[in-house]
C-alpha cells in the first residue's frame, strides 16, 4: 500500500533540506573566510616587519643602500625561508645564466675545476671547442691567478663565478703547468677571451674488448642526441652490453633523461609526478623501440634527481642493474618562474614518481650491488683519472652484465678502445 506525503509536508521538508544545505554552506564559507584572514593577517604582520626594518635602515645607516642587491637580496631571504631545500631565487643575470646552461650552452672560459689542496683551481676538463680550448689550457693545467689576483686571495667560489663573463671580455690566467716528459713545471701567462660554447655531457668508449661505457656528467636539452651518436658508434662495434655510468650526476633535466631512457625501455609511463593535492600525472612516456641490450648503471651518493630517476626505472623495469652506493633521494619536480623583471624563482611543485608510481625523494634508490671506491679512488673519479681497470664499480657493473647473460671478456684491457662521437671522444663535462 503506497502512502502519500501531503502539500505541506513535502514543503515542511524541503524548507528542512533547504536549511540545512545553508547552515553548511555558511559554516564551510566560515571556515575558509577565517583561514583566509588568516593568512591575509599573517602576510600584512610580514610586509609591516619589512617596513619596519626597511624604514630603521634608511634612517640610521651610515652606508649607500644598493637598491638592486637589497631587492635581490630580499627574494632571495623569501625563497630561503618557506623551508624548501630546492627553492631559489634567480636574479636576471643568473636567470639567463640558468637558461643557457640547461640547453646544454654557457658563455665563459670553459673549463671544468676541482680546487687543490693549496687552494688554486686544477683544470680536469677543457670543453671542446671552448675559449679555453682555443687558448691552449691543458687538462692538469692549475689556475694560480686570475687578473693579477691570486685565486687564494680571490677564493674558490668567488675565482668560479669570475670564469663566467659576457662575450668579448678577457680573463688574464696565470696558470702553473706541471712538468711533462723531461720538461720543468712552467708558470704561464694565458689571456681567454669569454665566448659561447657548448657541453658535452656524454662521454663514451668500449672496455673488455666488447662492453659499452657512457657517462652522462648531467641531464641538459642537447643530452639525449649527443647519446644517440655515442649510443650508434658503440652498436657499431657489437658491443654486448652497456654500462650507463651517472655517478657524481647533478641531475637536470628529466626531460633528456626520459628521451635516453625511451632507447633502452619499453613501452611505459617513464615518468609521473605527484603534486600537493595527491593528483597523479604522467609526464613522460617511451616507445616501443628498446635496445635488446642488458644494462647495468652506476651511481653514488652524488646522483641526483634524474640520474635517480633514470636508474629506478632500469631496475624496475627489470631492463637492467643498479651498481654502486646508495642515491641521495632528491625526488622533487621543480618549478622554474620567470618574474616580471627577468628575474625567476625556483621551488618544489611535485614529487616524481618512478616507472612503477614509487617515490623516492628523501629515500633514493637502493642499488642490487653495492660496492664502494676508496677515498682515493673517489679523489680520482672526481678528476676523472680513475682507469677503468681500477675502478672496483666498474668491475662489479660487468660482472652485473655477465650475469644477465652478456658475453664479456674475461680480461679488462682486452682490446679496450674508444668510441669515436663525430670523429673524436666526447667530452665529460659540467
């Protein structure tokens, strides 16, 4: 038996929902009012302080102000201060500094240093075709001074930002030249006039008579071709397997790393990110155009973000091995803002996930092998003078390969050779 509801109880309830759908709107719109005022009280407090402090200052004094490095200065205490340990900010001049570098150029000496142990810069790469090239410094070569000025006077970091400049502008180097053959250590006097060049960050040869090695310094927009060049000779060469080496990898950009990572997977979802709200996306994807090859990939406590990401989905896609130590897990996808007045800021957006959806910021990636260098061995590898055959990571990378069936001589320095890129070996750089 159906039961009716009268007029005016059908009113009475609809009044009732309507009521209720209200009284929760009010308390939600309440709710976000409040923490809205909130956090507008919160900034006004901030800006107040800054007046506050800005005003003290004009007042008393005793100095010139620099507006541009106080406003500099400013953001750069605002990025440093919302606790994100990737957060920066970019003034114009290194915003542009910034944009070159990732497409893999920079305008400056070329040259890449490690400080010695009496404070000077020790040369351990010259970029090819850079200014440095073309003036003659030499690998080994050590800068002792910089326009008159000796490095230790200048220190490291400042004597670093000082081999960038503008093109056209000269750099005078006094440079100490170690003693080759019978000659004596010569002290010479090098004038570089700055210009663009371009990095190579791939590096490649054969070991073992038939093993493939490419080390990728960093992931920057011209990576992922200067791979397929060094990747084409070494398949020329029959190689039977490739050892990937990114150890002492700063990391870059995901985009080359998921390009190179395209020619060794299937096809998959390389790359996600998850960003604050728990929102999953696919950012890049590979074909299916793998390279029937094993692979194993080297890493350290000095591979980062990229390098990371790139061996996680080697391992995970059980195309190859990790080999070495532990990575540091800088698992964060970074946003770079470009500011009205050509500055930017940089910060952490999202988290990147792995081919299998796993984080690994904060955590890294666990290696299937780990095996650690010496202390010297790791001064060496710094320098890029540590020979492969002494190289205990290696060694374990082609025992990784052997065991995912690889045919690899026995002996290392068994027809151990280079792999021509365009006629002459590329060059590892940063």
């Amino acid at each position: 038996m159906s039961r009716k509801i009268s007029l005016g109880a059908g009113i009475t309830l609809a009044a009732v929902t309507a009521a209720v759908t209200v009284s929760l709107t009010y308390v939600y719109a309440m709710n976000s009012f409040n923490d809205k005022m909130a956090d507008i009280n919160e900034r006004q407090s901030m800006y107040a302080k800054l007046s506050e402090i800005d005003q003290k200052v004009r007042q008393d004094y005793v100095g010139v102000l620099d507006e541009t490095k106080l406003s500099d200065a400013i953001c750069a205490g605002y990025m440093a201060g919302i606790g994100d340990a990737q957060a920066q900010y970019l003034s114009a001049e290194k915003y542009q500094e910034y944009q070159s570098g990732s497409q893999g150029k920079s305008t400056g000496v070329g040259v890449l240093t490690v400080q010695d142990d009496d404070g000077n810069m020790e040369i351990i790469d010259v970029m090819p075709g850079s200014p440095a090239e073309l003036s003659g410094l030499k690998k080994g070569d050590v800068i002792v001074s910089m326009d008159d000025k000796e490095i230790i006077r200048l220190t490291y970091g400042e004597a670093l930002n000082r081999l960038n400049g503008a093109a056209g502008s000269v750099v005078k180097l006094g440079v100490l030249r170690p003693a080759e053959d019978e000659e004596e250590a010569r002290t010479l006097s090098v004038s570089v006039t700055r210009a663009e060049y371009t990095h190579k960050s791939i590096s490649s040869s054969v070991l073992y008579g038939n093993v493939g090695y490419l080390r990728i310094s960093a992931f920057r927009e011209n990576s992922a071709g200067q791979f397929e060049e060094a990747l084409s000779a070494l398949l020329q060469q029959n190689v039977a397997g490739l050892v990937i080496d990114l150890r002492n990898n700063s990391g870059g950009d995901m985009a080359a790393a998921a390009e190179i990572l395209d020619r060794l997977l299937p096809a998959c979802t390389t790359v996600s990110s998850k960003n604050k709200d728990g929102t999953v996306q696919a950012e890049y994807t590979s074909k299916a155009n793998e390279i029937e090859l094993p692979v194993a990939v080297l890493v350290n406590e000095s591979s980062f973000g990229a390098a990371e990401l790139f061996a996680a989905d080697i391992q995970e896609s059980q195309k190859g091995m990790v080999v070495g130590r532990n990575t540091p897990g800088y698992g964060r996808k970074i946003e770079v803002a470009p500011l009205s007045d050509g500055s930017a800021i940089s910060f952490s957006v999202a988290e990147y996930l792995t081919l299998k959806g796993k984080s690994f910021d904060g955590t890294g990636v666990s290696v299937n092998i780990e095996t650690s260098l010496s202390e010297e061995q790791t001064a060496l590898l710094k320098r890029n003078d540590l020979a492969p055959e002494e190289d205990a990571q290696i060694t374990a990378a082609i025992a990784a390969l052997r065991s995912q069936g690889a045919a690899v001589q026995e002996e290392p320095g068994a027809a151990s050779s280079e792999a021509p890129v365009s006629g002459e070996e590329s060059e590892t750089q940063e």
